[in-house]
C-alpha cells in the first residue's frame, strides 16, 4: 500500500492486459480481456450469464491463473510469489454469504483475514470493530451467522473483507437476494466507503446509482466501456448483449 | 452450534470451572480418565474416592447430579456386556442368589462398569462445563494437528447450514405428494442426499476459496488466551487426587 502510494496515482489500481483463460476441457473463458481501473474509481462489470465476469473477479486475487495475459494491482504482478500481498489489496466478496462465513461467530469471521495477515491481540480487535461499525454491525459480534438475515448476512461478508483493509473491492452481486430495504443500506455503505470498487452484477438500477463508469463483458472479451448513463442510454447495445432495463426504470429519470 | 446454539451435553453455568480455559479442562479430563483407567480393579474403595472427587468437581460447578443420570444413557450397551460376563466366566465360581457366577467374570464385570462410569461422568463434566467452540479452541492450543481443529471449526459452521438444505430439501418432497412409509419408496430420500453431498462438496469448494482470498495459508488463526498457572493447578487437581488415590491403591492391594 506504501509503494503505491510513494509512487503516486500514476499506476492503475488495476490493469488487466490481454487476459485469456481456457478451463481445463479447452472452453475458453476469456477471450483477452483488457481493462484498467484507477484508484477511487466505482466500476460495474455488466453482462449476461456465462459472459465470464466471475471467472474475471477470481483472477484479479490469483485464485485462477490466467493461460495468457497479465494482472496488475497497483502494479504489483499477481503471480504466485506476490500472492499474498495481492490477496491483501484485492477484496473479494463472493456472490453467497455462507460461502465466506466460516467460522462460528461474526467477530471470529471478521478477525480471520487480518490475523491471516499477521495482525494480532488489540490492533485485531480495534480493525474487527472498525470493520463491523463501518457496515452496522457492531451489536451482531458474538452471534452465529446462523441467525442472521439475508441482508444482515451480506454486511458481514462485506465486514469480513473490509477487515483486511484491501485497496479494490470486488464485489460479486452485491444485491441479488436482498429485500429493498437492505439494498438501499447496503448501497449508502458501499457509497460511504471511499475505495476502488469493481462491481459485477446484474441490477441495472444498482450499477446505475452507485458506479460513474460501466463495462460490458460479453463471451470472454470487454463489449463496451464508458459512462454508465451513456450505457444504459444504448438500447440497441443493452439489448445485444441481453441486457434489459427494468419495467418502469428511465437511465435519465433518478439523478444520483 | 454457535454462540448462540449449545448443543444438548452443554449446561450453561457462572461457576469457577465454567470459566477455567478449555485446553487446561481437556487436560486435566484426560489425566482423570487415565488415573481411574490405572486403578486395580481389585480395590474397590479406590473407585469411591475417585466417584467422591467428581461429586466434589460437580459440586463447585453447580451441576446437579440428575443432570449426568439421565445421560450416562450412553453407557448402557457396556453394561449389558458386564452383566453377561460373570455367567459366560470360568472356575472358581461363588454362588450369589442362587446363580452360579465366574469369580474372574465378577472381576471383570466390575472392572468395565467402574472404570466406564466414571469415564464416561469425567467427559459429561468436561461437556457439561465448556461449550462447543471452546473445546475446539482448547484442543487447538494444546497442538492437536491443524487438519483436525479446521475440520471441527467448519464443521460447528456448517452442520446446521447442511441440516438447513435437508430440511428444505425434505419440505419440496412431501409437498409434491412423497410418503415414504415402504422401504422401496426411499429413493427419493436416497437420491436426496446425495444431491445433498455434492452440494456440500461444492460449498466446500467455494469456502475453500474464500478462505484463501482472505489469506488463509493452511491453518485457522489460534484463538484464546494462554491458562495462567493457577487455573491449570486448579484444573489438575482432580486429576492429583485421583492419581494419588491410584498409586495408595497399588500399594495396598
């Protein structure tokens, strides 16, 4: 974090060159993909099933290694001897909360990436409760993640990666599932929080409200790449790609 | 089973043992267990005194001792072995109401039923006495292999999220008309729960990396503080008694 900072906001948070990924049965995934995301940028990754944006998200932390092309987080390469400190600048929260909480209790779910990390004793304890105050949370810490809601659910696994303090988040359908009034909290959170953010999915209306810039990947490879008002604004370009507005829903109509 | 959810062996107390740390309890359990397992069988007074000890643990603890009655349930296909034993044993045999039984079958009948009850009442007073995640936690400082303690954590996580997808499952069968009450119509539940299994292999898969883009690097983070050394005196010191208790015995049988 020091070294791009010391460097200065000339190196992307993000640069994808040329990424391609072909699963083992020989079904490419990615079709070179090249994207470049700056630091305080809010990006929504638009597209229809199957187009490859979680096959995308999971290589920006080096959890699948691309067949072709490179990665770059606040330019350090993700290969496998920088895995570690990339997984600390690479936030991801995956599409289901139970897949990130694993352990019995929320704190101990907050507390498992910066121990991983190496932080220990009050210093743990203060960025738990940093973490868990930043998303509401507080109250919650002692319980299982058993008996909380869907939405509730959500903030945590979003806690336990703000835990780590990572420069980009990536986001895995953030609003699938949420009923409307979790949604709105869940976006005036994401809009208080100051970072880099990638944000796959699906909900027009979500992207529209939180993310200035969008980008439509399409089998494999990045569609179009612009403002989000002038994206949505493109019927012919949405419906290409099976991309539709909501019922009653006008890109000009809400102002943020 | 988290915070919030003990399971059925635990019973939730404020009492000096409820609060001393899992891994000094599990020791001093095992140590327990040990010096009553050491026990010459021949000395019966020995066993007394050990059963005095627990009454004393249970006492401090404040746990009644209806509360281990009902479920030392679980010893009882070791009792049924040590009453048949005294029948099936051979010469010298005594007679006792009037049934002719084996000497050396007495023996060992009394043998399983001492040292089984008492095993079996030192592990419901460590249950009793430590919720399930402490226990873990516990096991995890006194180094047992960290394959083992992440297996049990996960697992503590994610048996009622599995018991919950059961559940759902079994609701979507029996509102579309399925009643099993023949053997032959349990293939749907069979089929069932291997669906069940492939998508807990799934979730796996995909806990698996979650944990490791948050960094996880082959073992949990240790959790818990350090016993000071009053608390593992006061943990071993059922098990001093009771090993004192098994050396007098040897000296005197």
């Amino acid at each position: 974090m020091t070294a791009s900072g010391a460097v200065g906001r000339t190196t992307a948070a993000l640069r994808v060159c040329g990424l391609r990924f072909a699963y083992p049965d020989g079904r490419a995934a990615l079709a070179g993909v090249d994207l470049r995301v700056e630091h305080g940028e809010r990006v929504a990754l638009l597209g229809p099933n199957g187009a490859g944006k979680t096959t995308l998200a999971l290589h920006l932390n080096g959890v699948l290694t691309p067949t072709a092309g490179t990665v770059e987080v606040g330019g350090v390469p993700v290969v496998r001897t920088n895995l570690r400190e990339v997984r600390r600048r690479v936030g991801l929260v995956f599409q289901d909360p139970d897949d990130q909480l694993f352990m019995p209790t929320v704190a101990e779910d907050v507390a498992f990436g910066p121990a991983n990390f190496g932080l220990r004793g009050p210093a743990l304890g203060t960025r738990v409760a940093e973490a868990l105050a930043a998303v509401g949370m507080s109250e919650h810490a002692g319980r299982s993640p058993l008996h909380l809601s869907g939405g509730q659910r959500r903030r945590v696994a979003l806690a336990t990666v703000l835990a780590c303090e990572p420069d980009i988040l990536v986001l895995d359908e953030p609003s699938s599932n949420l009923e409307p009034v979790a949604r709105r909290e869940l976006a005036e959170t994401l809009l208080a929080l100051d970072r880099t953010m990638l944000m796959i999915t699906h909900d027009l209306p979500y992207a529209a409200q939180l993310c200035p810039r969008s980008v439509i990947l399409d089998d494999g490879a990045v569609v179009a790449d612009g403002p989000t008002r002038e994206l949505l604004a493109d019927a012919a370009l949405l419906a290409k790609h099976r991309l539709e507005l909501p019922w009653g829903f006008t890109p000009g109509g809400c102002t943020p | 089973m988290g915070a919030g959810h003990p399971h059925p062996l635990y019973r939730p107390g404020d009492s000096p043992v409820h609060h001393l740390p899992a891994q000094a309890k599990i020791a001093g359990a095992l140590a327990c267990v040990l010096a009553v397992v050491a026990t010459p069988r021949e000395v019966v007074w020995a066993f007394g005194v050990h059963l005095l000890v627990l009454l004393v643990v249970w006492a401090v603890a404040g746990i009644p001792v209806r509360w281990f009655a009902t479920r030392s349930v679980i010893e009882l296909p070791f009792v049924v072995l040590a009453v048949l034993l005294p029948f099936s044993g051979g010469t010298p045999r005594v007679q006792v109401l009037g049934a002719s039984l084996s000497v050396a079958g007495l023996y060992a009948a009394w043998n399983i039923l001492a040292k089984g009850t008492l095993g079996v009442l030192v592990s419901l007073t460590l249950a009793g006495s430590t919720p399930l995640r402490d226990l873990v936690v516990g096991l995890q400082r006194l180094r047992t292999p960290a394959m083992v303690t992440t297996i049990a954590t996960l697992m503590l996580r994610y048996l009622d999220v599995i018991a919950g997808e059961a559940r759902r499952m079994r609701i979507a069968r029996i509102s579309r008309g399925h009643d099993p009450r023949f053997l032959h119509q349990v293939a749907a539940t069979a089929r069932g729960a291997g669906s069940l299994f492939i998508r807990s292999y799934e979730r796996g898969e995909r806990v698996h990396l979650a944990m490791l883009s948050r960094g996880w690097a082959g073992a949990l983070p240790s959790a818990g503080a350090p016993a000071t050394r009053a608390q593992w005196t006061a943990a071993l010191l059922p098990a001093a008694a009771m090993a004192a208790t098994t050396a007098i015995a040897w000296t005197v049988r």
